[in-house]
C-alpha cells in the first residue's frame, strides 16, 4: 500500500518507462526502510538496552521494576555482600540499599558480550554517584560488572547472574552490605550451592588453585590462564593479556609478610557450555601477619576456556571480597 501511495502522488503526463522507473525505485526505498525497521537487535544492542533499562530502574528506586530482570533462582554476588541466592535474598538486600542510596548519577558501560548456547555473557564498566542517606554525603564509585542473561523460553533475557566490584578500596564498606539481622533471609549458605553437584573437574582446578595461595606463587597461578585472558580483581584495575596477568599475580603473591595458614576454593555453582565452563565460585583464606590473624572471603565468577587438548584455563575472571564484621 505504501508503494502504490507514493507512485500515485506522480503525475500522470509523465511516460510510462518514466513512471515505472520510479515505481521500481520507490518499491524499492520503501521496502529498504521497512528492512530497516525489522532488522532484529544484535546481542550486544539487546543487552545495552536491557542493561540501560536496569539502570533506570534502580536510579527511580522502582524496585518492582528492577526484579523484573532477575531469575527467580539468579546468583547475585555485590562487592562486600556475602553471596545472595533466589530472588527472595536479592529483593531483600536491593529493597535495603535503594533506601540508602539517592543516586545522583549511574552508568553501565558495556566493553564485552559473550553469546554462548543460551547464555549470553555481559562484562562492563560502572560509574555511580549517591548521596548517602546517613552521612548525607556524595560517595563515587568506579568499577566493573558481569551480567550473566539467559535466555528464556519466550525468547526474553533474564538475569541468572552477576557480580560487581570497585577498582578501589572502599572506606566503610558496611553501608554496602545487608546484615542477616535485617532482613529474613530464605536460608544461609556454606559451601556449594544447595543441591548441586560439584564437578571434579573444576575440584581439582580448584585444588590447583589452592596451592597457587597458599604457596603465594603467582606465576603458579597464572599458568592457569589463557594467552588472552583478562582478569578483573579486588580493588585493582583489570589486567588483560599474560603480559599484564603474570606479573601482576607474582607482585601480588609476594606482598607483605603473610603466612597463609589455610585456604580453600570452590565451585558454588557451574554451566557446561559449548567450548566453554562457567563458574560461580568461592574462597576463604586464613593467614597470619607477624602477630596478627585474620581472614578473608569472597567470590567471583569465571569463564574457563575449554582448549585443544581438553584442558581448561581461565579466559576471563571477576573476584569480589566480603566485608567481614
């Protein structure tokens, strides 16, 4: 209907090889813009539209509509919170820390997509700037995320996890996190997720890994990495490449006077995808500085790389630490 309107806005004095000509051409515009307009989202554009939706919501503090992005069975993993499992946890601590944050500004920057069998893989930058609703202070934070969408069976993206971190040290983490005294948590959790079977596959990286900490051989740790790896740590700016990863573990693993006492990794949760493992994972370490003990927590996800010879080895990777009281 389109092309025949715009054809009989032509006037008809023209020739006939004159009027089909721009008939053709006209067809043509017409159905190029049309074209236009079907053209389906890439992954990247559906998730940049997702994620700014998202941000949104939390920047009007619409809770309601901000769940709405979650599995109901989704892993959340926020700097400084312990781990936060189903939907019931996320509501509680997100309902608590949007009372606690007038945001002033907030931004999410996409940098990479993984689409991988149904999951697709976000990884980003955050920017954020909130008055806080205690010290009626302006507090800015810097850092990094993963969403992890799935896929669902109408063809929506839902959240099945995340993490978020900071490329610095917080002063006063504890307005970040929710204590297990104000809210009713659904259940509490020590070790892998409930009901899930812990692939020995990954035990056995773990172990490996393990030894890497407690032995504090940074090098040890990288060769657990691909070539083009990238990892975003605690605190610090991402490293990419075993050019930056390496020398950055063997720094690390050398600060200090720390005597690692003991230390355990662990798979929470995991996804066999096609060429690839994701990993929701954990750790606890205990050590000893001179005279001082201590011990530190935390957790992260991972996406190992499944290689020629069958093996795996890090291909990106985002850790987070909990505050402990």
């Amino acid at each position: 209907m389109h092309s025949k309107r715009c054809v009989d806005s032509y006037p008809m004095k023209k020739t006939t090889f004159s009027y089909l000509l721009l008939s053709a051409a006209l067809f043509a515009s017409c159905s190029n813009r049309q074209g236009v307009e079907d053209t389906p989202k890439t992954s990247k554009e559906q998730i940049q539209s997702l994620t700014s939706e998202m941000v949104k919501a939390e920047i009007t503090d619409n809770l309601h509509a901000f769940l709405l992005f979650y599995n109901s069975d989704a892993i959340s993993m926020p700097e400084y919170q312990p781990t936060l499992d189903g939907l019931h946890q996320i509501e509680a601590f997100y309902s608590i820390i949007f009372r606690r944050q007038d945001i002033v500004s907030f931004t999410k920057t996409t940098e990479e997509i993984f689409d991988i069998d149904n999951l697709i893989i976000e990884i980003g930058l955050l920017d954020k700037s909130y008055r806080a609703a205690v010290t009626d202070t302006i507090i800015n934070q810097h850092g990094k995320y993963w969403h992890v969408w799935q896929r669902q069976p109408d063809g929506s993206l839902k959240i099945e996890g995340e993490a978020f971190g900071f490329f610095h040290h917080v002063a006063n983490p504890e307005p970040l996190t929710v204590t297990f005294e104000e809210v009713e948590w659904n259940q509490q959790h020590n070790g892998t997720r409930l009901g899930v079977e812990y692939p020995f596959e990954l035990r056995a990286y773990n172990s490996m890994m393990e030894k890497g900490v407690q032995t504090r051989d940074g090098e040890f740790r990288s060769n657990y990495f691909t070539e083009d790896g990238s990892f975003k740590p605690f605190a610090e700016p991402t490293v990419t490449g075993m050019a930056e990863i390496k020398p950055y573990l063997i720094a690390y693993s050398g600060r200090g006077q720390v005597k690692i006492d003991s230390v355990a990794v662990f798979t929470y949760d995991s996804r066999y995808l096609d060429g690839y493992v994701l990993e929701y994972d954990m750790f606890r370490v205990r050590w000893t500085n001179n005279d001082m003990q201590g011990r530190t927590e935390g957790k992260g996800i991972r996406l190992w790389r499944r290689m020629d010879d069958h093996s795996l080895r890090l291909f990106r990777e985002i850790g987070t630490h909990n505050y402990l009281r």
